[in-house]
C-alpha cells in the first residue's frame, strides 16, 4: 500500500538535509530495521511491506531512540529528526543501466547510444564537481546467445559509452525476459558507500511469472543498499509489467517513467494506469530525475520542456476531482 508511508526526515541544526545517514525502527517485538537516508535526508518506510508494529521506536545517526505510534489511516506519516552535526555533501553519483536488449528493444537501444553522453554531460553542467561512474547489467533470456551480460561501474564515461555502442537488439521469442538474472548481477555491482546511487531500468516486458518473486528480492535488496530504481517503461509494456516496475521504483523512493507515442521511439505503447502525467523528452526527463536524487529535491519541468500533459498534475500528485471515487466504480 504505497499510500500508508513512514518518513523519517534527518536534518542538521541548520535545516539542511542529511545524506546517507542510518535510520534504525525497532518493533515492539524487538525486530529492528535499519535503512540509509537519501539525498533529501529521508527515508521512506512502508507498514505492510516492511511488517512493522503498530508502536515502534526510531532513531537517527546515533541519537536516542523516540517512540511513535503508526497510523492505520491512508496518507504519509513524518518523523523529524534533527541531528547534532553538520550534513555532509554530496559529491558522488554511481549510476546503472539495466537494459532489456532483446529484439523488441532495437530503437530504445539506439535511443540510450545517442543519449547517454549528453544526459551525463547535462548533470556534470549541474554538478561539476561531482564523480560518476557507470555500469550496466544488459540482458535477454534463456536460450539466448547470453543471459546476463554486466560491466562493473566505472568512471570513465567514454569506455561506458563505447560498451553500450557494442549492444544490439536480438533474441527474445517470448514475451517475459530474464529481468531478475540483470537485477541480482546489477545489485552486486561495487557500489559506493557515499554516492547517490540510480539504476535505469529500461524493459518492455516482466519476469517470467515463476521468477517475480525473485526479481522482487533482488529489489529489495538493492532498497538495502539506498539504490534508486527508476523505470523506464518502454513499447509493449503491458499491465503486469508496469505493476512490478512502478513497485520498485514506489519501494527505493524513485520515479517510474515510461515513453508515450509523442517519442517516436518503438512500438506503440499503451496508455499507462495513471491519473495524470507531464510528457517531455525523454533525455531531459531522465536528467531532471537523476538531478532531483543528487540535489534532493523534485526538479520540475520548465514550461517549454511540456509537450503535453494529461490530468491535473501537482508536482508529482495528481489533483483528483470531487467524484473521482464514483468514476472509478
């Protein structure tokens, strides 16, 4: 229920966020869950998925523990912690590109050939002294010529450029792909400790049904390691797929995004179940994104980015109409 939120927001004594800074709950059985904050200084708990009592006790960067009680009503629930010393910077960036490359995924490949370089470079423009590296975790299914095939992150951009110049599109036969194999290779990848790191998750299509599960826990681990999913929907995305993509990206505290007909890029591609949406380029969309997980803050587009938009969109919330309930039964 990603409706029903637990937040806890870590800030200095000047306001600032705290990065990358550990939140301990402990239920009132005494099980203890620990995550790190993100760049914004928070970090997003769910009560169901996370199993948590209806009492539990948090603390922050060492500091005492303060008990809360969890709110059965749907919305978000926020703790404000604030900490004794300063917020670090961040000056790291870790980035991973899973990528179906399957037949289907010819254009969206070539798109990412033609794209990356300039989306690296926009988000150094923003952030020069900021280090990145990149990898990726390509893949197809069984049967194919390979299964998986993952390079390490690195931070020469020109040699990750020249890896995903090698990739094509080919293999496939059926609809669902090995996207839990790419999932447990890319969550071993040598993250760093100290970085914002982001996966790209480019596909068209789920796990076989018997492997959900598996690429479900290789999500949750990747929440373990503070790792943002972000999807990137792609032609022929049908309902199961965006189901498992938006969760992962709503679980690691991302953005699920997806190409629409305006692209070009594909097939064409079915309307998304979402109450409403802005339409951008896609390279200044995965930036804005990118940007929004370095700086911690929601990086809206400007006005001349909007191609389109389709219901009434507030920074991120969808603003309903009064019967909106009647309208969906």
């Amino acid at each position: 229920d990603t409706a029903r939120l637990f937040t806890v927001e870590l800030r200095d004594e000047r306001g600032r966020a705290m990065p990358f800074e550990t939140v301990e709950l402990r239920c009132a059985d005494g099980n203890t869950l620990s995550m790190e904050t993100v760049a914004d200084g928070s970090v997003v708990f769910f009560p169901d998925l996370d199993r948590l009592s209806d009492r539990v006790w948090v603390r922050a960067g060492g500091g005492d523990w303060r008990m809360a009680n969890l709110s059965r009503q749907p919305g978000g629930q926020v703790v404000k912690i604030t900490a004794t010393r300063d917020a670090r910077a961040v000056t790291k960036l870790d980035l991973a590109l899973v990528v179906d490359v399957t037949g289907s995924m010819g254009d969206e490949i070539r798109y990412l050939q033609a794209e990356l370089e300039s989306i690296i470079g926009a988000l150094e423009k923003r952030h020069p002294e900021l280090d990145i590296r990149v990898g990726f975790s390509f893949y197809r299914d069984q049967g194919d010529d390979f299964v998986t095939r993952t390079y390490p992150l690195d931070g020469d951009v020109s040699k990750a450029q020249a890896r995903l110049a090698q990739q094509s599109a080919n293999g496939g036969g059926d609809y669902e792909e090995a996207m839990q194999d790419a999932l447990v290779r890319a969550a071993n990848l040598d993250w760093r400790d100290d970085a914002v790191k982001s996966l790209l998750l480019v596909a068209d299509a789920p796990p076989h049904d018997g492997d959900i599960g598996t690429a479900w826990l290789a999500a949750e681990h990747l929440r373990g390691k503070r790792v943002h999913i972000v999807p990137v929907g792609a032609s022929g995305v049908g309902p199961m797929a965006e189901y498992v993509m938006r969760a992962m990206a709503a679980a690691t505290q991302s953005r699920y995004t997806f190409l629409t007909d305006d692209s070009g890029i594909g097939n064409p591609h079915a309307k998304p179940a979402i109450d409403c949406y802005l339409v951008t380029r896609l390279d200044q969309l995965l930036r804005r994104v990118i940007d929004s997980q370095i700086s911690g803050r929601r990086i809206e587009p400007e006005q001349g980015e909007v191609i389109r938009s389709v219901g009434q969109y507030d920074a991120g919330r969808c603003v309903l109409p009064p019967d909106f309930g009647e309208q969906q039964d």
